[in-house]
C-alpha cells in the first residue's frame, strides 16, 4: 500500500517545547505520533477490516519480490587433458 501523508496544524510555541522536552527523554516525536495513530486506526477500523487490508498489503508484497530463479550450476564433464 502506499503512504499518506498527513498536515496537521499546532502552536509553534508548543511544538518548540513538546520537541525539547522529547529530546531531553530521548524520544522520537515522528514515532510518538506514528504509533498515536496506529492507536486510533485499531481503535476505530473493524477488526475484519484490518484483517482485509493487512492480507491485501501481504498480497502485494508478495507481488512485488521478484522471483528467486534457481540457476543449474555447470559441473565439468572433461577431465583434466580435455578427455571424458
């Protein structure tokens, strides 16, 4: 599935503190609100929605490998003065 990408408007004055009080506990604000709305997404979508979609995106996963193609190794079949 692709990515989306979502805005979202907040005091700047909050964002500078939010991001330096984050810093200070070494936390990462990107996966803080990553995982926020992961939160939301299973706390709203069904679970046999959730289910539909993660088997869709293993779907195309799969899709998207490309193929392992097994190459026969080449054993010699002369011997060492060029004889069988």
């Amino acid at each position: 599935m692709k990515k989306a990408t979502l805005t979202i408007s907040f005091e700047a004055e909050k964002l500078d503190a939010l991001t330096y009080y984050m810093e200070k506990k070494e936390a990462d604000l990107q996966n803080e609100l990553n995982d926020t709305i992961q939160k939301l997404y299973e706390k709203h979508v069904p679970p046999p929605t959730r289910e539909y979609l993660e088997d869709k995106l293993q779907r195309e996963n799969k899709a998207s490998k490309p193929k392992k193609v097994d190459i026969p190794k080449v054993t010699a079949l002369h011997g060492a003065n060029g004889t069988e």
